[in-house]
C-alpha cells in the first residue's frame, strides 16, 4: 500500500476539511490522500470545498435513512466502496453509535476544540466548548486530536496543543483562534501520524 485512504466526515464550513487538502496539497500528509468527504447536511460548504478540490463527496441525511442504523450503514457502504482505510471527522455533528465504532477500531479520527478531558463529552461541541472555558476562567485551552470509541470525546489521545486565553476574548475569537494555531496544525499531523503506521502495516 503506498498511500492510506481518507474519509472526511463533515457537517459545515468544512474549515478542518480545508486545513487537511491544504496539508496534503504541500506534503504534509504524504502517507495518506483524502479520497471521499461524506457530509450529513447536503447545504455544506465542505461539499463545495471537495468538489473545487476533486475529491469524491457523498451526502448521507438520516432521516432519509430510517434513522442511526440505517443512517450508518449507508456511511459503512460507502467507505467500503471507496476502499477507505481512516475515517476523519472534521466537525461532523452526529455521534457514531457504538455498532458503528467497533467496526474501525484505532481509524477514527475526531479533532475537539479544547484539551481532553476538559470540556468534552455529550453536548460539548462548538462555541459551547468555548463558553464554558471562559466561563470556567481557564488561562490556557486547546484543541485534542483523538481515537473514537463509544465514548463521545473518550478515545485514546494522539496530539494536543496548548493555545493561551487572551484579556478580551468572547467564544467566537476564542474558537478562531484555537483552530488557526492548534486544531489545523494537529489535526493534518495526527492524521499523517496515523496514515503512516497504517502504510507500514500495510493493511
């Protein structure tokens, strides 16, 4: 196997999506290419973003499905068809059922906007995350690249990296910046990290 193959699983903007082609575009991510983006929401500006970049997107809304398993079987066909071999979810805002994780254990990706264990779990996603930082009154946050399981935000830790809280920050500069100097720095290592172990094993 020369390369591993990438599925990104997005919701949104797709920004994360866009820090990891930028990353494989200048060589970043060399053991590994992005070979389909799946998104949940057929308005995504990540579908747009992997069209300009001509890369293979799929959308997959659950309630077309029947509901999580059926939504997650159709996701589990396409990886097969695409011959995927790492699953990154880059702001993708549905769990993953257990059913579905033990599946690809140690070729989940999720990138979370804080440093596991703080602020994380059940509900803690986006300007949430954010929020409650500041609220706490942290000094420093972060962004955690990590193995999914069943535990939402509870898989083995890859990289994190450390970003200070700054006098004046509201959530939305604070999630600017943590993903402009942790999220898209670690999450295109973490992945080439991974794609590389998957190489070398060769399945």
């Amino acid at each position: 196997m020369d390369k591993a193959r990438i599925a990104v699983l997005v919701s949104g903007g797709g920004t994360n999506l866009q820090a990891l082609l930028d990353a494989q575009a200048a060589g970043i991510i060399e053991s590994g290419e992005i070979a389909l983006v799946i998104s949940n929401n057929s308005g995504a500006y990540a579908l747009e973003r992997a069209n300009k970049a001509g890369v293979s997107s799929e959308t997959v809304i659950k309630a077309d499905c029947g509901g999580q398993e059926g939504f997650e079987k159709k996701i589990e066909k396409l990886l097969e068809i695409h011959k995927i071999d790492l699953i990154v979810l880059a702001g993708f805002m549905s769990i993953l059922s257990e059913s579905f994780t033990k599946n690809y254990p140690n070729r989940i990706l999720n990138v979370h906007p804080s440093l596991i264990p703080s602020f994380c779990g059940k509900g803690y996603y986006g300007l949430r995350v954010h929020r409650e930082a500041l609220a706490y009154g942290v000094k420093v946050t972060g962004a955690t690249v990590h193995f999914v399981n069943e535990i939402p935000d509870g898989g083995k830790i890859i990289l994190q990296k450390a970003v200070a809280i700054e006098d004046g920050d509201t959530p939305e500069i604070l999630q600017k910046r943590v993903m402009e100097q942790a999220e898209w720095k670690i999450l295109p290592a973490a992945v080439e990290m991974v794609c590389k172990t998957i190489v070398e094993k060769g399945n």
